[in-house]
C-alpha cells in the first residue's frame, strides 16, 4: 500500500472511529486534496504535521487542525483492522491506487468515495460493465428475462455489476458467473458477511468476481448507504437495466429518476405492461427494450461533463 493510499484510509474511514472524531467525507476530502494540490503537498505529508505546520501551510483553523489530529492518532489501530479485515480476504482501495475504478472517478468527480472496501480481483473494476437493478420480489418471468439478457449482454464483452441483494441483483450476477463472465457487485452494507465461504468465496477465489463497499465491513444496513451504492452501480456501468421497479417508490425507483436526470449512463427498462413502474420510467425517458433486444448498452451513451482538473492528483 502507497503512503497516500494509507493517509487517505486514516483520514477518511470510519475504522476505529467514534463520537469524538469524524473522518472526512467524500467532497471534504477532494476539498482538501485540491488544496493540498496547489500547495504541492501529498496527503501522507499530513500524518507528520504539527499543529503550527497546518496552520502555517494550510492556514487549518483549529478546529480542522484538531480533526486531523484526533485522525491520525487512529493510525496504529487502524493498521491492526487493515490486517484483521485482509486475513477475512477484505482489502482496501483508495483514489491514489491505479485500480480504483476510473470510471467512478470519472462520472462522480468531487462525490466518488475516497476508499472502498474489497473482495475479489480488482483488476475487474476497469472492465466494462452492464448494470442490472430491480425488484427483490421476482417472479419466474423476471428471472427467465434477466437470464437472457445478461446472455446477450455478456456476449457483447460486458461484464455485470449489479447490488448483490437478492432477486434481480443476484439472478444477473449468478447468470453472468455461470455463463463464464464476470460480475461485480456494489453492496450497502456487511462486506464480511457477502464473502464468507460458499459459491461467492468460489468465484472469487476464480478472479471472476469483485465485490465492494463504500463503508467499512462490518457496518449494518441504512438506507443511505443503499443509495450511495445505487451511485455506483449506474456509475460503473455502460447501461443499466432495469427489470422491475415499482411505481413511484423504491431503491429502484430512485436510483432510476436520479440517473436520467444525472446521465451516468444509458437507463434501459424492460417494456412490461404488467409493470407499471417500468412504464412510468420509460415514458420519463427511460429507453424501452424487451425480448426482441440486442444487448448493446453502449448504443445511446451518454456524453459526460469532465470533472476539475485538480481532482485527479491523487486518483
């Protein structure tokens, strides 16, 4: 691990954390690093300031002055859970790593998460991906329509990224497995408990799979994180499809409005009139497909804006 990449978990993790210390959030943390940037300075740099040098090179208030402080004073205690979490097969990446998913950094710009918590091959993070979002509750039709699209997508090149949670998520991910691909999975909450023994541990013994997380492995589900890591998933992905959402309320749901306003990249949406949330998502501009679909998510892509110049020092 690089010694920016170890200042980047110390300062911004929640290992270790309490009431009495808040690590830095994603936009404070690029704040701070477009600072350091035109101070050229590198974040390890800041794990051996005193008090005076924050204030005489950053020109910190006090209070920001004792934050980092109270940080790095985490610094030993934090080593002993990299280490606890890396027996388990849990590893961290951070933006100064060069397998850090470019294209978070790329689509997110000041909101993309300074860490992520990881089992799997890492290399998988810069393949090219096909999203798969839908309901928990499925039904035999939405599994059978899933499996054959993850089939046409897959032959296209495309890895899957998906949730990991069960229904849709899951069908995608296992299909994508199963028909020799490879699939990454963005989960909310409980790391170490996605990668215990069994037919995930398999895969990812494989190198066929990459599962990861924004908060640290032992965390409990909240729906906030389930939001973030919608993010994620439209983030990482070529196309994102949506196979069954409901009508005006759900992760789903909301995931699917917040990407045709943001554009991270083409939202695909199963044309089933039985769904009336998929019909209300296609006639807010979601791009209707069915059966008869060819798999190419890449056909209407999205021209994203190019994040600040400054950000990517440390990515």
């Amino acid at each position: 691990m690089c010694q920016n990449s170890m200042a980047i978990i110390i300062l911004c993790s929640h290992l270790c954390a309490d009431d009495t210390v808040k690590p830095f959030a994603p936009a404070q943390w690029t704040k701070l690093t477009e600072m350091l940037t035109a101070r050229k300075i590198e974040p390890f740099e800041l794990l051996s300031f005193s008090s005076g040098d924050f204030k005489a090179k950053l020109d910190l208030s006090l209070f920001e002055t004792q934050r980092i402080t109270k940080l790095v004073e985490r610094s030993g205690s934090i080593a002993l859970e990299i280490d606890k979490y890396a027996n388990m097969g849990i590893k961290i990446m951070t933006r100064a790593d060069a397998h850090y998913p470019r294209a978070l950094l790329k689509k997110l710009g000041r909101t993309c998460p300074p860490i992520l918590y990881y089992a799997g091959n890492p290399a998988l993070a810069g393949s090219k991906c096909a999203g798969f979002v839908g309901s928990r509750s499925i039904g035999l039709s939405d599994e059978v329509f899933t499996a054959a699209t993850v089939s046409k997508v897959n032959a296209k090149g495309f890895s899957v990224v998906s949730g990991g949670a069960r229904g849709i998520d899951k069908v995608a991910s296992d299909v994508s497995l199963a028909n020799g691909c490879c699939s990454v999975e963005y989960v909310p909450a409980s790391l170490s408990s996605r990668v215990r023994p069994g037919t995930v541990a398999s895969a990812i013994l494989d190198n066929r799979l990459l599962v990861l997380s924004a908060v640290k492995p032992d965390s409990e589900f909240l729906a906030g994180f389930a939001v973030m890591r919608n993010k994620y998933i439209y983030a990482q992905s070529e196309g994102t499809v949506i196979v069954k959402s409901d009508y005006g309320k759900g992760g789903t749901w909301n995931g699917a409005v917040a990407n045709m306003n943001r554009q991270l990249c083409g939202t695909f949406c199963w044309n089933n009139p039985e769904y009336a949330g998929n019909l209300e998502l296609i006639r807010q501009g979601a791009i209707p497909i069915d059966k008869s679909w060819d798999g190419d998510v890449e056909r209407y892509k999205p021209v994203q804006p190019a994040p600040p110049e400054q950000f990517s020092l440390f990515s």
